[in-house]
C-alpha cells in the first residue's frame, strides 16, 4: 500500500460486549458509521451478509481495522476476512499490532483492545495527559500520560448492566428510561431511579476523575464516548471533550501504522 491515504476507503469495525459499531472512511473523514447489536453467536458467513448489507450504498474498502472484546465474535471475525476479504489488507488489533502506546500495566495482555485504540485516538486528538471515559457495557476510565502511555484506569459496572441489575434484584423495581427527572428528589419510583441513575453516574465520573487528576497533579483532557455518553455528560462537570466515534478514529490510526 501507499503512504497516503486521500481517497482511501477503510473499513473499522470495534465490536463491544453490547454492540458492535461500523464505520467507513474516506481517506480520514468518517464517511458512514452504524451501531448494532453484537450477536455472540453470529457465524462468519452471517457477520459477512451483515456488513455487505451495512456497505451496499458504500464504496469496496481498500482495507479492513477491527478490534473485539468478545473472542467468539473475533474468531468468526477472521473467518470472514479470510473468505470474504482474501486480498484486502486487515489489521486486527491484538498482541504483535503496532499502535504505539506504551501499555504500563502489570500484564500489558490484559489490556482491553477498545482501551489502547481509545487511547491512542486521545492521545492523537487531545495530546495528555487526557483520561477516556467510555459509556459502555461496563463504565471504563483509561488514563494516557503526557507522553501517549497508557498508565491504567478504573472499570465500573455500566449504566445498562444497572438498570437490568436494579429491575432484576429489587422485588417492586423495574427497567425504567435513563432520562432527566423533574427533581433531583424523585417524587415517584420511575423518578427516584432515574435520579439515582442519572445524576449518580454523574457523580461517579466526577469523583473518579477528580481523584485520577490527584494522582497525576494535572489536570487532564476528559473525553467521554461510548453509546450511552450523551445521556449522562450535559450532568457532568469534569468532562471536556466528546467524542463519539473515538475508538473507529483510533481503528484507523492503527491501520495506518501497520501499512505495508
């Protein structure tokens, strides 16, 4: 492949315990991206129809960027480039992949791969030190040095893992719509739970980048992403940034780097 990119199309594809997002560039503008359910037991021939329907209107990519918290997923993943996309260049991030980002964990393989991707594209956009909030399955806080490194971070349970955990475990609770109540004081059931939801997320992120800038003695860029992200920062105070296309614009700093 060339070094340039203009006119390039490049196919990412992060696959989340949740949902799966698909996106495709046009050189390095973000052409197309949609959001589906991740199905962990999808087989390649049924992802490979997926996304020829995703890419009917799109132009054939000139290469594929994938990254999968889900190893069943992954693995049908591969059967797909292999019999769908035999001559197309494909990155799948993973031990051995280049990205650039110095991992300072204790076990640099348990390091999510959405988490690095994350990182490197906040580290590329917002410089550091920056901290990445990430809405998902679980609340993730990945914290990059000034430097680009990756020092750790925090995981929480998710907002929609406490939704379903409140509704399953509470005898007269029940799946209620993360929205803005009347009242911080909930004057029903569906609105005490959409306070405690909405504005104790919030409080969670605050207080975890409060104490994740104490142990920097910085103050960071505080990107937020993830599905759910629009439902909770407008409450938040310490994010700066949104962002919700990090971890495809992060796909696509990958495959650049690993262009032959």
């Amino acid at each position: 492949m060339t070094d340039s990119v203009e006119g390039r199309v490049l196919l990412t594809i992060d696959v989340g315990n949740t949902n799966t997002v698909v996106g495709v560039f046009q050189g390095d503008h973000l052409a197309e991206s949609w959001r589906v359910k991740t199905d962990t037991r999808a087989t390649a021939d049924e992802l490979a129809l997926l996304l020829r329907g995703l890419l009917a209107d799109s132009d054939v990519p000139d290469g594929i960027a994938a990254c999968s918290t889900v190893p069943a997923v992954l693995h049908e993943l591969r059967g797909v480039f292999a019999r769908y996309y035999p001559s197309m260049p494909a990155v799948i991030v993973e031990p051995g992949v280049k990205t650039g980002v110095p991992l300072l964990y204790d076990n640099p393989r348990e390091v999510g791969a959405d988490r690095i991707v994350n990182s490197l594209a906040a580290f590329h956009l917002y410089g550091g030190p920056s901290v990445v909030v990430d809405f998902g399955t679980s609340t993730n806080f990945d914290v990059v040095s000034s430097k680009g490194e990756f020092l750790g971070g925090a995981l929480a349970a998710g907002i929609e893992i406490t939704i379903d955990a409140l509704a399953a475990r509470g005898a007269r609770l029940f799946k209620v719509e993360l929205a803005r109540p009347r009242s911080v004081i909930g004057k029903s059931t569906v609105e005490a739970m959409q306070s405690g939801l909405l504005y104790g997320f919030a409080g969670q992120i605050d207080g975890m980048v409060r104490r994740i800038s104490e142990e920097l003695d910085a103050e960071p860029a505080v990107i937020a992403t993830g599905g759910l992200a629009q439902l909770v920062i407008d409450e938040c105070e310490t994010v700066t940034e949104y962002e919700p296309d990090l971890t495809l614009i992060g796909l696509r700093l990958v495959f650049d780097r690993n262009r032959i």
